[in-house]
C-alpha cells in the first residue's frame, strides 16, 4: 500500500474511526512491517511523540505492577498486542533506535534471559547483550537505556548522591531521567559523556577506530576522558553527533544523517507559507529541529518564499529554500550555513 494512504488510515486508527475491514489492513501491515522500512514517518512527529508517551506509560505500569522488575526480553511474547499498542512500541522504537521492528515483552518469569549475562555484587551490576534484538532496562533512577546487541554496561545498583556513573561498551539508546544535582556520566574509556537529562545515543565498541555520540534532546557536553572536561569539551545539542576518532584522538562534530522534530507540539506545518520572507522560515526550521541556520540576513531581507510543507526531511527543506532563492548551503561543525547573492 502507498505510504500516503497508510498515512491516512493510521490517523483513522488513532481516532477510533476504522472499519473492522481497515482494522484488518493495519494487523496485516504490523506482522510484515519489517518489509516496509520507509513506513517510519508516516506520522509527524507531534503524533509520534503522543504515541511514545504512551507505550513509555504502559511500560512503566507494567513494570511497576510486575514487582518493579527492570528487564525486558524477547521471550514470552503475547499472542495478540492491542493495536494502538502494537503501533506505538513500533513507533517508538523507530524513532528511538531506529533499528526496525522489535518485539519486546516483560520476563513474567522475574528471571533475565538466557541469552544476557548478568554480573553483580552487593553494589554493582554488569548486563551484556549477546541476543540478536535490543534490550531495555530501567536504572534506579528511572533513566532507560536500550541497549544493543553486543553491547555490554556497568552500573551501580543504587547511585550515589553526588552523581550517576556507567560504564558502557558497544552501542546503546539512553534517556537520562533530569536530575539537576547529579550528573549522569557515562565512561567508555576514550571518552566521556556527561548530561543532566536528556536522551542520546553512544557508539562505543572495544577496538573501534570510532565513537560516535548523537543527541536527540537536550545537550551533552563530550570530552577525552584522558584529558580534563574543560580542556576541548564538546557540546552538542538536538541533532548534533560528534565522532571521536580514536586513533588519533580527535572529535569531529556534525549533523546527524536524519534530523528530527524535537518541538512536542510542531509549529512547521501550522504557518501558511505564501510571501513568507525566508528569514522567518528559517527561525521556524531552527525552533522546530534546533539546528542553528547562519546568513547574513541583510542580503536575504528582500527573500520571500511561498511554499509548504509536508513530508519532506530537513535537508529537502532547505535544499528547497536555497533553490527557490539561487543560495547554497554547507554543514560546518554541526550548523547549517547559508551564502547567497540576495534577492532583487
């Protein structure tokens, strides 16, 4: 089916309006997602971060009604989901890991699967990964991380007062719960990441010539973790990713490869944009990702544009503008970079 009208059908859903037959379509389209990769956006963002709301609120039900058990597995999976949540744990996963599709239910049994090795004492706990699908698991102080396959974390088992250390190799998804008194610092040897509370993805495997860091909200700050935080620290904020090469132990900081909405209530498709001067598009663009756009606003003062805006990505967006206008653009340490001649 077309994305367009899977598009319309899945705001059907959302609204309690489909048919049993439309019903019927959306549980087909659900068991062979894994074959329609392109079908992540089919939402906007405002409708994709409701959904995560969501099925993050029944995670945490369920976790708090199973005895406050941590860890989600693979393994005894339910025979049927309700739909909206089937829909939103596909959602949210996409947007959070981006790895496709993920089945993930609660151990019943209160025991971690076979596949995850566990190491712990009285003060710390080591998990590592070795199944073939992400993994979940909620920290002490309600921060979730997903962690991937191969990847492997320590943490301790309450954090201190002062701050929340981990360790992490491999690849994982955090969401830091805010806690303005104590940082949450995650070490993977050659580099260290430290948030108050945001959400983020590490790259960080044994052996790799690279470690890279991409920020979904918030800001991080990144540095050498042989070096003092002061001494070139790295801030990035929605959008941004820095890579660390390991070798010759320098950062490298851009934007990532597919930006995202990061407002919880979009102001891009709202505004109609019929002689809208560019420069106020811009400012949109900017509220909406939080990626810093630079020109020189006395050259585009006389740009205007009429246009909208529907599915495109944030790069089509611009690219779209600088065409209209004869302008170019470059990415320069994680911001875009506008030169043009002006508009008669």
């Amino acid at each position: 089916m077309k994305n367009d009208k899977l598009s319309i059908l899945f705001k059907k859903y959302l609204k309690g309006e489909c048919t049993p037959e439309e019903l019927d379509v959306i549980d087909r389209w659900y068991q062979s997602f894994e074959n329609h990769a392109d079908d992540e956006r089919l939402l906007n963002r405002h409708e994709a971060n409701n959904l995560e709301e969501k099925i993050l609120g029944k995670i945490k039900s369920n976790i708090a009604a199973q005895g406050n058990q941590h860890f989600l597995s693979p393994q005894n999976q339910p025979s049927r989901f309700g739909g909206l949540y089937k829909i939103a744990a596909t959602f949210l996963l996409l947007s959070v890991i981006g790895a496709g599709v993920i089945f993930l239910t609660f151990n019943r049994s209160g025991t971690v699967h076979d596949q995850v090795l566990t190491t712990s004492d009285s003060r710390f706990e080591k998990l590592t990964n070795t199944t073939g699908v992400t993994m979940i698991r909620y920290l002490s102080d309600g921060s979730l991380i997903s962690l991937h396959p191969g990847g492997s974390i320590e943490f301790p088992k309450e954090f201190s007062p002062g701050e929340r250390n981990v360790m992490l190799s491999g690849e994982a998804f955090f969401d830091v719960a805010k806690d303005k008194n104590r940082p949450f610092i995650i070490n993977t040897g050659e580099v260290t990441i430290r948030v108050l509370g945001t959400s983020f993805n590490v790259r960080a495997y044994q052996g790799s010539k690279e470690i890279t860091v991409a920020v979904k909200t918030g800001k991080v700050s990144v540095y050498d973790s042989r070096k003092k935080a002061a001494d070139k620290e790295i801030i990035l904020t929605p959008n941004q990713e820095v890579v660390f090469n390991t070798l010759h132990a320098k950062f490298s900081k851009k934007l990532v490869v597919d930006p995202q909405i990061i407002l919880e209530k979009p102001t891009l498709f709202e505004m109609e944009y019929d002689g809208t001067p560019v420069g106020k598009i811009f400012d949109v663009l900017e509220e909406n990702y939080g990626i810093d756009i630079v020109y020189d606003k006395s050259l585009l003062a006389e740009c205007s544009l009429t246009t909208s805006f529907a599915e495109e990505g944030f790069y089509e967006r611009i690219e779209i503008i600088c065409e209209a206008i004869g302008a170019e653009y470059k990415i320069t340490d994680g911001t875009i970079v506008v030169s043009s001649p002006g508009c008669q």
